[in-house]
C-alpha cells in the first residue's frame, strides 16, 4: 500500500504514540543476517584454530572433518550478505555503511583526541568506526576466501604461489581474531546496543545519546517505536 501524505513510512506501519520509548533499529532480516554471520565466522575461527595450534589440535583430533567445517564455514561466509539483499531494510542500512558524512569525520577526530563531552561524537544511523569496520571486514572476507580457494584449488592461478596464499591467509586470519576481540568488547560494554541487535529495539535516550543524528535524518515517520515488541 502507498504511503500517506507527509509520511515515509508505508500505510500500515506508521508511528504510533512513543508509549515505550523504544524505536525500531533494525529489522528480524537484518539480525538474522548479523547473527548468521557471527555464527559462521566464529565456526570458522574455531576450525583454523582446531587444524593451526598444535596443542588443540592434538586435543581435538579429527583433522579431515576440522578442515571441511573450516572450509565450507569459510565459503558459506557471504551467503547471509548475499540473502539479506533480498530485505529492503538490509539495502537501505548497507547504503547508510557505505556513505561517509561530514560529521563521521568530526566523530573520528573526536575519537583520536579522546573527546567524550556530549555532542563531541555525532553520529547517524551508524558512527564512523562501524562504517569503517564494516567496510574493513567486508574486505578482509573476501580475501580470505580467495587465498582460501587458491590453497583449495592450486590450479586456476599457478602463477600465484600456496606458500603465498597461506602467508596472506594466515597473517590476516589473526588480524580478523584480534579485530572481532575487539568488536565483542565493544558489545559487551554496551547492553543497548547489544538488546537492539537481539530484539531490533533500543531506547529513544540511547539513539539520541550515541546516534544524536539518527532520529532527526529518519524524520518522525520513518522509525517505528517498540510498543509492540515481545
């Protein structure tokens, strides 16, 4: 159904009255496609490490079946990005990710003088740091499964070498455990943020608190409040 006048929110799905003080900030397609993600990727940590660190591995054992997980772990990766297109809402975020503001520079900069007084760190929908972590990560998958499938298959690419491909594999393999580290500390010291990827609802202080750019660039019809969350 069209959306009404002065509305961008579709007819059906409009505002109501902020009972709860929660807004909707992401959709069950969005979770599901971050939680998918997490899952296959930490299946595929725990893997390299069950087939890299010589004490686990000889706990575990099992070495063939360690590394087909590892594998299709590794080349399953894109495929939660990949069915999340299908969701208007994951479109709309990754086009959000992917548009750096006049103020995401601010916030970097803020950032880089330890700046934490209100307002020092503007931020829509998402800061500078998740764009640039989610870029980065993004980058740093796909030339996993690159080196990953030079190692796989030495064929297609001989002119690249497999001591090669495992040097660039593995010394980014700790990278990326080093950067998630870090990601999860981040989530573990912020339970808002953390309800609001579990349930797609977070308190209206919290968005004006952390993302102060957020509500008023959505417009008052854009962002649903949590009166009907379970």
């Amino acid at each position: 159904m069209p959306s009404t006048a002065g509305s961008t929110a579709r007819t059906g799905t409009a505002t109501r009255p902020d009972a709860t003080g929660r807004v909707r900030r992401f959709s069950t397609a969005e979770r599901l496609v971050h939680r998918a993600t997490g899952y296959l990727m930490l299946l595929c940590l725990i893997s390299a490490a069950c087939l890299y660190i010589g004490p686990l591995a000889l706990l575990v054992g099992r070495r063939h079946l360690m590394l087909t997980v590892h594998e299709w772990s590794g080349i399953s990766l894109p495929l939660p990005f990949l069915l999340g297109l299908l969701s208007a809402e994951f479109r709309a975020d990754l086009r959000r990710l992917n548009r750096f503001a006049v103020y995401d520079r601010q916030w970097l900069r803020a950032v880089r003088r330890c700046r934490t007084v209100p307002g020092a760190r503007p931020a829509g929908k998402f800061n500078a740091g998740q764009k640039l972590y989610a870029g980065w990560i993004a980058g740093a998958v796909l030339v996993m499964m690159f080196t990953g499938l030079l190692m796989w298959f030495t064929g297609p690419l001989p002119f690249i070498s497999r001591t090669s491909a495992i040097f660039v594999h593995d010394l980014l393999a700790w990278t990326i455990t080093f950067v998630l580290v870090g990601h999860m500390r981040r989530a573990l010291r912020d339970p808002e943020a953390r309800r609001g990827m579990r349930t797609g609802y977070v308190s209206r202080s919290w968005a004006d608190s952390h993302h102060p750019r957020w509500l008023k660039e959505e417009g008052p019809g854009a962002v649903t409040d949590g009166s009907d969350e379970v």
